[in-house]
C-alpha cells in the first residue's frame, strides 16, 4: 500500500514539475505577431493647385524645362536656322577634345595669316567677328570667350581646324555629338551657323542646353558678361539678360535675317536654403525684332522678352514640399490575437524639404516594419515613402497613436 501510495505521489510530482516546466516555457516562449492593416491612397498631392500658365510667343518655336522634363512647347520639333547659337555645340566640342577647368586658360595659340584671311571673309559676308592679326597669342579661354560672347564667326572656323585638325572633320565630329545627345532634327554645315543649312528645333537645343548646364567650364564661359583680350579688346556677351534677369545664366544668342531673333538659355534659382536650385533650360527660334526689350540689340529684343517672360512664369509654379508640414492620409491599426489594437497614422518627419511644382503628385509607397508588443504610444511600425519619377522624395513615420500591452499572464497559459 505504501508503495502504491510513493507512486502515485511521484507521478503527481512529475505531473507538478512538467505543468511548472510548461507554464515557464509558455510565458517565456515569443509571442505571437502583430497584425498591422494600412490603407493609404495610392497617390499624395505634395503641393495643390496649378502652376502658372508659361507663356508662349505667338510666331516661332519654343520649348522650356527643367530637371524631369517639359513644361512648355510650341512648334517645337519644327527645324529651322539657328545662326549663332549654333556656336554652343562648337564650344561643347572644342572642350570635350580640349578639356578646361573653371577659368583655366588652357593651350596658347599662335594665329596665322589664315586666321586672318577667316577674320577677312566674315567681314566680307558682313557677319560677326573679332579683329585678329598674323602672330597674335591667344589661349583656348580667350578664343572661346571671343566665340561666345560677341559671337565671332572667323573664331568658329579657327577653332574648328584647331580642334579638329580640318573643317570637314570638324563638322563630321559636330553631327556625330549631336546624333549622340539625340537632337534627330539638328544638322551642323558650318561652325558658326551663318549657313543657312545649319538647323536645328527647339526641343533638339533643350538637349544641348542639357548639355551646357552640365559642363562647369562652359557654363561659366557663357555665363561671362565681359572679358578683355591681350590686346586691350572688351569682348562684350550679346545677352543682355545676364545681369539684370535674376538667376540667369545665359547660354548663346543667334540670329540672320532667315533665322530671325533665336536663344538658347538658362537659369537657376534656390527657392530654399536645404534645397537644391530649380534649373530650366529653355530654346526660342525665330522671333521678330524689339526694340523697346533691348535697345542696342534690337534684332533679340523679342526673343530676350519671350524667354525672360517663361522663365519668370516657370520659376513660379515651384514650391518647397517638407515632410514636417504635411503627412498623408493613412488609416490603419496593429492588432494583437489576445485582443486589443491600436490605430496608425502617418506622423510628421524629420524636416526634410523638395521643390516640387504645383499640383505635383506622388506615388505613396508603404514598408512596414515587424513590431511586437508591447507597443508604446508614438512606437513607429513602418514608413510611407512619397516617389516622384522614380525616385524617393519625402518620408513619414506610421506611428502607433495608442499603447498596446501584451497579454495577460493567462493568456499566455492558455495559448
């Protein structure tokens, strides 16, 4: 009988330690997950409304803008003459063989008396040009600012025997750099652009212009409104924008009588300290004459009051967008399997800012993290990313609004 009697009260004892053992376990083992739904709008407004209209002259071709893409055209694939800004893709190449830091002056060369028969022919066909004489020095910067700025024909056709050992190979290499930047209505018969076969469309100069803004050596080149030879001869930029538009940065003008006012510019501007500038690249061809827009230079006068007015109406339809201002809609709760949740919501973020333009609107796009309980009020559970073009612009905390404790001790005993 006391045998019976110790038996039982062993097997009770197992019986005892294996419940204790298994109640250990139990309420140390992990809990179970939580359970998080979100429902968020596939898209976000970052900045309401309409941008201003941009305005667009009424005869020629125009196309304008910036970073991601286009903002205003008209009749921008038509080909049309360009003249001198034509000089742009000169310049371009001329630098991709020559290379050139900021301000540096580069190689010297030595001109000779058939640079002056080149400076004698563009005064003959009553184009632009420089004085030069048989043994004058002049570095690649002065050479190219000669180019640029008063815009001087008998320098084109200099740099380009310089450049490309002769005019043909020169233009060959023209054409293949603008096939390669992809300007498929553009063909170059001259490094100047007094050949009237040398055209191109407006949208083609956007790429160019790309280009330019993307070429610190040429962006500041184009970007000088006055330089002095060795001779004592002030070259003097023919855009008379730079200096009195804000944020311009200028790029080249152009005009014949068949090619009419023509510009290829460009422009900056900072909207906020922690955000990059807005650039704009902008193309006009064929405009009429001005006189009141610019009296010394009447022939651009409509194409500087068409492109200052779209560059002043573009720069207007930005706005800086911060994730500490607004946050999107987002409903949701974690949910816990002993009961209880709490609700979600998209909290504001660290501060960080973007430009977008007006009416802009975002891809939203959720990560959710793996929480477990318990969960505090404020406790983030994941991040909604706003993605604009592809790319991610603005993000947001999705925050817990209210604690969610764990369960109850007998809960876990039971389950």
């Amino acid at each position: 009988m006391r045998r019976s009697f110790l038996i039982a009260a062993a097997v009770a004892a197992a019986v005892v330690v294996a419940c204790a053992a298994l109640a250990v376990l139990r309420l140390a083992s992990p809990l179970p997950g939580l359970t998080l739904t979100v429902h968020s709008p596939p898209s976000f407004a970052l900045a309401p409304g309409a941008p201003p209209p941009i305005p667009l002259p009424p005869t020629g071709s125009f196309a304008l803008g910036d970073d991601t893409g286009l903002l205003a055209a008209r009749d921008a694939t038509a080909t049309r003459p360009v003249g001198s800004v034509a000089k742009t893709m000169t310049a371009l190449l001329v630098l991709s063989t020559h290379p050139l830091g900021v301000g540096q002056p580069g190689p010297t060369l030595t001109l000779t008396p058939a640079d002056v028969d080149l400076y004698r022919q563009a005064v003959a066909e009553q184009g632009s040009y420089i004085p030069v004489s048989s043994g004058e020095q002049l570095t690649e910067r002065q050479l190219l600012l000669a180019l640029l700025l008063p815009s001087a024909n008998n320098i084109a056709e200099t740099l380009a025997r310089w450049s490309g050992g002769t005019r043909d190979a020169f233009l060959a290499a023209l054409n293949a750099r603008a096939q390669a930047l992809g300007m498929t209505h553009t063909h170059f018969a001259d490094p100047s652009g007094y050949d009237l076969a040398t055209v191109s469309a407006a949208a083609d100069l956007l790429r160019l212009g790309r280009a330019v803004t993307a070429n610190p050596a040429l962006l500041d080149l184009v970007s000088t409104q006055t330089a002095v030879l060795p001779g004592g001869l002030v070259l003097h930029n023919l855009d008379t924008l730079l200096g009195s538009e804000p944020g311009w940065t200028g790029i080249k003008t152009g005009w014949t009588p068949q090619a009419g006012g023509c510009l290829l510019f460009a422009a900056a501007q900072q909207l906020d300290a922690s955000t990059p500038p807005v650039h704009l690249v902008g193309a006009i061809l064929g405009q009429p004459p001005d006189a009141a827009a610019d009296p010394a230079h009447p022939e651009l006068g409509g194409a500087f009051r068409a492109a200052g007015s779209a560059v002043r109406a573009g720069f207007g339809g930005y706005v800086v967008a911060s994730d500490a201002t607004l946050a999107p809609p987002l409903a949701g709760d974690v949910s816990a399997r002993w009961g209880g949740s709490a609700p979600l919501e998209a909290g504001y973020g660290a501060g960080d800012a973007v430009v977008v333009r007006r009416g802009a609107t975002a891809r939203l796009v959720l990560r959710v993290h793996a929480p477990s309980a318990p969960l505090a009020a404020g406790a983030v559970a994941g991040e909604v990313d706003a993605e604009v073009g592809g790319r991610d612009v603005l993000r947001w905390p999705v925050r817990v609004t209210r604690s969610l404790p764990g369960p109850s001790p007998w809960w876990r005993l039971l389950h």
